[in-house]
C-alpha cells in the first residue's frame, strides 16, 4: 500500500501499545494532568525497552 505505514516490528510491541493506550485515556479524560500521562508513557516505554536489551 502506498499510504499505510506498518506498524513498529518488536517483540514488545503490545506491551508498549498497552502502555500507551492506559496513560492516553488517563491523560485525556482528566484522570491525571496530560503531562505527567506523557512523561509516564515515555518512562514506562523506556523501561519496557532496556528490559527487552534495547
């Protein structure tokens, strides 16, 4: 296809889209501030990441 992009090839990719997914909706129904969702998603993708030898 030429305007689809596919999606990261990872093993963790589910685990780092759950994060994702979590934090968004937290961040974006007022659950808690949207900066502090962003810097969650960023900490706990980074974890996920060095766990997994990235």
């Amino acid at each position: 296809m030429k305007v689809a992009a596919s999606r990261p090839r990872f093993k963790e990719i589910g685990q780092v889209q759950d994060v994702v997914k979590k934090y968004w909706i937290m961040g974006i129904t007022g659950a808690m501030p949207t900066a502090d969702a962003v810097r969650a998603i960023v900490m706990e993708t980074n974890d996920i990441l060095k766990k997994a030898g990235y």
